[in-house]
C-alpha cells in the first residue's frame, strides 16, 4: 500500500468538531504541507492554522500524530480536528487531496489494520458492529468481538486442531504401528471436543443477528386497532399518527426499540381492509408482504368490536407464523374474548389496553421469550458468512471421524483437519480471497 489516504472521519452534518484522517508512509509530509506548524513530535497536540496554498487561513485546527506502527492502521496516521462544518471539512479534505492523498474508499481504514495485522477479520466486522449498535447490550457484544472474544475462541478451536494435524502427521513420518491406533484414539477425543464448540458458536448465529439487525417484528391488524399506539408505546414517544379515521397509516412506518436489551426492528403497518383508495391499497398490499417476512408478528384485534370478515383475513396471515396475539382496548367494555380468539388460531392471546396501560408488561415478557435468553458475553456468530465456514469445518470434522471408523488410512485423517483449518482461517481472515473482503469493507463507512 504505497499511497496515502484521507477522508473526513466524522458524520455528516454541523458539529462543534470534525476530523480529518490521513494514513499512509506520506501522511506527515502531506499535513505539514497544509499546516503552519512542524510536526516532528508523535502522540501530541499541536494548535495551529490550516492554510491554503496561497497562504490564507482556512481554519484554525489541532493536530494529532501517530506514527507507524503505533497507529489504528499500523501507518504513519495524522488526524485534523477542525470546526465541524461541513464546508471548512470538504475545503480541509481538499486540501489534503491537493497535497498528495488519495481518496479513501469505504472501510478503507479498517482493511487497513486488517492487512497490517492488527486485527483479524472477526474484529474488523466488530468495528462496523460497535458504529451501528442499537442497544446498549449489542454495543456490550460488539465491544467484545472488537476486543477479540471470538477470536480467541476461533484461535484455541484451530490451534487444536492443528496439534492433531500435527501429531498424525509426526506418526506418518516415523510410522510405527503400535502407535496409530493410540494416535487416532486421541485425534477422535478431540474432534469431538472441537465439534462441540463449533456447534456451540453455531447456536449463537440467530441472537448474534438479532442484536446486530433487530429483530423485523411486524404490527398487523384491520384499521383502527390500535397499531399507531403500539409502535407510539415502543417507541416512547409520538412517532406515528392516532386518529379516529381508518386508514391513516398508508405506508410502512419503521422504528428501532429497545426491549430488555434486543433491538426490535418494528414495522407498523397499514389497516388490513377492503379498500377502494389506490394509495391505501398499496399500503394494504406491503403490509401483508411484511407479515409473511417478519420474523414476529403482533398481531391485534380490537376486543371492544365483534370478529368480522377483515379480521378473518388477518387469521389467514398467521397460518404457521411467529405471533402474539393482542386484545386491544381493554379498557373498554368487551365483544370479543381471548377464548374466541384461541379457536381461531393456536397463539398466545395477551389482553391489553395502550390508554391505562393494562397487560403491557406481560407482552414485553412475551416478547422477551420469544427472543429467548441471550448470554450477552458469549462469542457470536456475526452473519451467514461465518456461519457457513463454520458448518463446513464441523463437515469436515465429521468426516474426519468417519475416516477413522472407516480404518482407511491416518493420511486421509490429515487431509480432512486441513480442509477444516482452511474454513478457521477464511473466517479470521489468515487465508480469504480479495473479493470477499472488499465485499466485507464496502459495507463501511468512508473515513473509518
């Protein structure tokens, strides 16, 4: 990587500061040729002006410089913090460009540190991770996959196997046959052991999503049951509008919240109903779509009005679907019972009134076992990716096994760890193509 990047470092939008980041072997001589200061000393703040190359002040700044390797990239880093206007940052990261930087390109900072070593790959994907948190708990397993839970664990599992690789090898070199037997004695212990673990991180793969997307939870029901109130209730706060009038809610409406430390990905949706509007039958139309993808569905009926032909419709979403059931209006006097409803479909009936707040502490109970308990400390499968790699090295962990019931040769044993390795290191990173980890970074954000 002979060329120096840069980029702005901070979000979009007014602030009180904002930086610019440059990496690479040239990046002190490129922020010296825009800085009116020398920049001799590392790891100190140095205030002084930002300049032109005509010499005019473009802003005042303070500057930090962390030389290689003791840097987030392992290079030679500078990093400007200025005003945090948008304006006087595109004129400073200009500036750099002008002086010799390049571009960045999304995540590019990150790949950085990967290709230097200072992280693996699983680490890398935690950076990502801890940016877009949306709880408290997420951020907590992000944080630890950032600071190498998973790693570790990856790195104990592969170093296990590599010892049984290496034993059998050592037994096919000085081949005696007293000890083969003993050999693969010991290697199908501790398959079997590694097997475990896998299957272990494995069983991590839906919570290690939840908490990294939420879990899509679709509100679903005829007009007027009390949607709106249900993702107000989530959301704390007035983000949809309650009104009188059916058919309000023409669109999906989204919102990340927070229940007991899962994000949910809540998706308030538009009455279910025969309707003549075009618009709302769109609305009608993507409500339905979402009931059939989300992975939770709440769905509500209003208990102060009888059961009718909308609401039967709404019954045949949920064939073999994910869903609570909720009563509303509560508070109300009461048509429909939760007994009525149980004969229409097999799910747990929760009565509830969003107005005095009746039965909402047992759906977010309700909620939260569905999601089931979830270790926030354990090593996480973080997405399909890792989750493949993973099955493909107990695949070959099993079929080690077999080849050592089978009797069919130590060698063969050997060839089967290997390919189990080679899925370990895809997933850290030690031995993956190109394609995929541009893949993996241009999911970032420019500037990180």
């Amino acid at each position: 990587m002979e060329n120096t990047i840069s980029a702005i470092a901070t979000a979009a939008g007014a602030a009180g500061v904002g930086i610019i980041r440059l990496s690479g072997a040239d990046s002190i001589k490129i922020a010296e040729k825009i800085f009116d200061k020398p920049l001799t000393e590392d790891r100190k703040i140095i205030f002084g002006h930002v300049k032109n190359f005509s010499g005019e002040i473009v802003d005042e700044a303070i500057v930090l410089v962390m030389r290689a390797p003791k840097s987030y990239t392992k290079e030679n880093v500078v990093e400007f913090q200025c005003h945090g206007g948008s304006v006087v940052l595109r004129e400073v990261l200009k500036l750099t460009y002008l002086a010799g930087a390049q571009p960045a390109q999304r995540g590019e900072f990150t790949k950085r540190a990967f290709l230097n070593g200072r992280i693996d790959l699983t680490q890398a994907q935690a950076v990502l991770d801890v940016i877009q948190a949306k709880t408290s708990a997420a951020l907590t397993v992000a944080q630890n996959q950032l600071a190498g839970k998973t790693s570790k664990t990856i790195r104990e599992i592969r170093q296990a196997i590599l010892n049984s690789a290496a034993h059998i090898e050592a037994t096919i070199d000085f081949p005696e046959d007293d000890l083969d037997d003993v050999t693969l004695n010991e290697v199908d212990k501790n398959i079997s052991v590694q097997i475990f673990k896998l299957n272990e991180l494995l069983k991590n793969q839906t919570a290690g999503k939840i908490l990294r997307e939420g879990l899509e939870t679709a509100i679903i029901g005829k007009p007027n049951v009390g949607k709106s109130s249900l993702l107000n209730f989530f959301a704390k706060t007035e983000r949809a509008i309650v009104t009188d009038i059916p058919g309000t809610t023409r669109d999906q409406i989204e919102e990340f919240v927070n229940v007991g430390g899962i994000p949910l990905k809540i998706i308030d949706t538009a009455g279910i109903r025969n309707s003549g509007d075009a618009v709302e039958k769109i609305g009608i139309e993507r409500a339905k779509d979402c009931a059939r993808r989300a992975e939770l569905i709440l769905a509500l009926f209003d208990g102060s009005r009888p059961l009718d032909n909308e609401d039967e419709e709404i019954f045949k979403l949920l064939h073999d679907r994910d869903a609570l059931i909720l009563l509303t209006k509560n508070d109300l006097p009461q048509i429909t019972s939760a007994a009525q409803i149980s004969k229409k479909i097999p799910a747990q009936v929760i009565e509830i009134s969003l107005k005095s707040g009746f039965g909402t502490e047992n759906l977010l109970s309700a909620i939260k076992k569905r999601v089931g308990t979830i270790d926030f400390e354990m090593s996480f499968v973080r997405d399909e990716r890792e989750a493949d790699l993973l099955r493909r090295a107990v695949k070959h962990l099993h079929e080690a096994q077999e080849t050592i019931r089978l009797n069919v040769g130590i060698d063969f044993v050997s060839i089967d760890l290997r390919a189990a390795l080679e899925c370990l290191s895809d997933l850290t990173g030690e031995n993956v193509s190109e394609d995929v980890i541009n893949e993996i970074f241009s999911k970032f954000c420019i500037g990180k």
